[in-house]
C-alpha cells in the first residue's frame, strides 16, 4: 500500500489523465517529443530562439534543460538563471544537472556573483 505522498501523486495523475489534462512537466515531454520526431518544427522553434534565458534554473527536471538545451543548438547560446539557496536539493542545483550537461560545450560556464536577501554571494559590479 502507497504511503500517503505516494497516493496524493497516484490520485492526482489519476485526475489529469480522466480530465483530458496535462500537468508542466507533461507539457514539457510533449514539446520536447514533438520537437524532437518533426525537424522541420525544431527549425522553426530555433530560428525563433537563438539565444535563451531560463529563470529558476536551480530545480531543473531532466526535460527542462533537455528542452532548453535542445532549443538553444548549435550554438548553446543558453543563460541558466537559478539560486542554489533556492533548490530543492543539491542534486538539481545549478551547480548539478544542467551545468555539466553533455550537450553543453565544455568547459560551461558557472558564474556566482549575485547577492540577495537570500543569497551569500557577493554581488560583481
């Protein structure tokens, strides 16, 4: 028998799919799908997108720096905005997934110079 976090997430992709509904991270797999089975949609997208800029980075789901990474080719030209005080754990962190992603050329760049309410980091002037 699920636990009750286990059974509230049952309950809930239960509703979505009985609605016709998605949830983000639906959203997110499906775009990345499509743009990934249809090359001519994928071109127009990054005709559109050539330079990108995606805030609250530091909790990335594994599609969501996919996608942006995939929208963002060749050039990469992608600006990952995100607090690490703010993430949801060190694993997802902008330190973790999306700076060291393969399709990244390397080295990638990780720039700590903002400093808020929240954030220890000195701000670069």
């Amino acid at each position: 028998m699920p636990g009750p976090v286990a059974s509230a997430f049952i309950a809930d992709e239960r509703a979505i799919l009985e609605s016709g509904g998605v949830d983000f991270d639906d959203l997110v797999i499906r775009a990345l799908g499509r743009l990934e089975e249809d090359a001519t949609l994928l071109a127009q997208w990054r005709a559109q997108t050539t330079s990108l800029l995606v805030d609250e980075a530091q909790d990335p789901g594994p599609h969501s720096a996919d996608l942006a990474l995939l929208l963002a080719a060749p050039g990469n030209n992608v600006f990952f905005v995100g607090d690490d005080d703010q993430a949801l754990s060190k694993s997802c962190s902008s330190t973790g997934p999306v700076h060291r992603h393969p399709t990244l050329r390397q080295p990638s760049r990780l720039a700590r110079d903002v400093k808020n309410d929240r954030s220890s980091f000195p701000v670069r002037r």
